[in-house]
C-alpha cells in the first residue's frame, strides 16, 4: 500500500489530537474533582485515550513503523533484485544391504 503526503499528514493530525486529549484531560483531572456520579465514564475515556495513547508511541517508535516502511520498499519496481545462487540437487542415499 502506497502511502502519500495526505495520508501522512492525516496520521500525524490525529496522533497530535490524541496526544494533546491525552494531556489535557490528564491535566484536567489534576485540576479539577470529578463528580461521583461520572467518575466511571471518565475512568472509561481516560482509559480509551491511554490505550490510543500507547498505540501511537508504540507503532511511531516500535517495529511496526520500520516494517511498513520495509515493505514499502520491497513494493518498489526499480530497486535491483538479488539473483538466487542455485543450490546443488541433494542425492539421496541408498542404504546398502547388510551382507551374511
């Protein structure tokens, strides 16, 4: 999959906007008291934006981001391929009778 300059600049948006939401809320809940009443629904998104939080660092600084960027390369025409070195056909062997 061939990736362009919006999809890009679309990824790197909405990573910016969870991290910020991350950080926001965080400070809001230093902040602020949450009511009783909506402590579990904060607790709810508080852990969703953890969770997109941690995907982001892991995929921008993880192995997926080097991964998509090999097979973005693989995909490419003009890179030169390696020739294969042909192996030598193994023979099997036969096993020789045990003579009395």
């Amino acid at each position: 999959m061939k990736t362009t300059n919006w999809d890009k600049g679309f990824r790197y948006a909405l990573a910016s906007l969870i991290t910020a939401g991350f950080f926001l809320v965080l400070l809001f809940l230093v902040k602020y008291a949450i009511p009783t009443e909506n402590k579990d629904l904060i607790y709810i998104v508080i852990g969703a934006l953890i969770g997109a939080f941690g995907t982001i660092v892991n995929y921008e600084w993880g192995s997926s981001r080097s991964s998509a960027e090999k097979n973005e390369l693989i995909g490419k025409k003009d890179i030169p391929q390696i020739p294969q070195i042909p192996q030598e056909p193994q023979i099997p062997q036969i096993p020789q009778e045990q003579q009395s």
